[in-house]
C-alpha cells in the first residue's frame, strides 16, 4: 500500500498533503523530531510518529520506513536522495520531482549554495532563505503529489523496449 512520509518539522503544505490522501485513500506518516509542536488532524489515514531528537533522526527513520511504493515529501536534497536510493519517490514541498537523473545536480547545488552562504558570512554579508511559498507553489505541489502517489502505484518503471521505426 502507498503511504506519503513526510518529513514534517517544517512541511508548508500538510493540509494538501492530507486532502490528496484522503482522496486518494493511502496512509499519512508525520515524522517530526518534536522540536515544532504538531498538531495532526484526527483522520484515521493519519499517523504521527515522533522521533528522537537529532540532526537526523526523523531522516534517518523515514529511509528506514521507505519502500518503493512510497512517496517522500521533504525539503531535504540529502533525505531525497536517501530515499531514492531505496526506490521511493521524492518530491519536494513546492512540487519538485527528485529522481535518479537530476539529484546529483541538486546534492552539488546544495553544496555551493552552503559554501556561498559561508562565505558571505564570513565578508558580514547577507544570507539568503528558500523563498516562501506561493499560491503557484501549492498548486504545483497538489498536481505532483497526486502523479507521484499513482505513480507509485503502479510500481517501480520498468524500462520499454521499442522497435525503430523501419527495424533493426
């Protein structure tokens, strides 16, 4: 059964989250590490699981938890690729699919971006956030959400054999 693990300390989007799952009927697990208090809504398809606190606890047991009927929700590179490792899907809070093609981009673009925050520290410059959500964001988040569920569902992509036009 398909289950959305989200990584849900800072999750922007829990109430789409839960809407497309009630809609379409598959398990909610909040993995939080309790540092922000979170209040889940009482559905029976949702579930709370609180883990130890540390810099990767909540990470470290949503890949323990994940299969690849799974879909992980996250703002973390390195949980996504984590997760993909195990076969899952990923998908970021503003509706980003992560996939075996274009994390690698985003690990080494994580990288920079935390050197050029360090070094603009260190000159006393500004540092720069994620940008906030938008109204195009959630709606971006919403579709992909619900292609990545069904997706899911349907199993792992198996790759197709195609005969060129004209043979061989």
């Amino acid at each position: 059964m398909t289950r959305i693990l989200v990584d849900a300390d800072a999750c922007p989007v829990r109430e789409e989250i839960i809407r497309v799952a009630a809609r379409l009927r598959c398990e909610v697990v909040l993995v939080s590490n309790g540092s922000r208090p979170i209040r889940p809504p009482e559905e029976g398809f949702v579930r709370q699981v609180i883990v130890a606190e540390g810099a990767d606890a909540a990470d470290d047991w949503i890949v323990e938890q994940a299969s690849p009927a799974d879909v992980i929700t996250t703002a973390d590179i390195p949980l996504a690729a984590r997760a993909l490792e195990k076969g899952a899907r990923a998908l970021s809070f503003k509706g980003h699919d992560w996939t075996a093609q274009n994390i690698g981009s985003a690990l080494a673009g994580r990288e920079i971006a935390r050197h050029m925050r360090e070094t603009e520290l260190t000159r006393g410059g500004p540092t720069h956030g994620p940008s906030a959500m938008a109204m195009a964001d959630r709606s971006r988040f919403l579709d992909a959400l619900d292609r990545a569920v069904h997706a899911a569902r349907r199993g792992p992509e198996k790759p197709v054999f195609r005969v060129p036009p004209g043979g061989f």
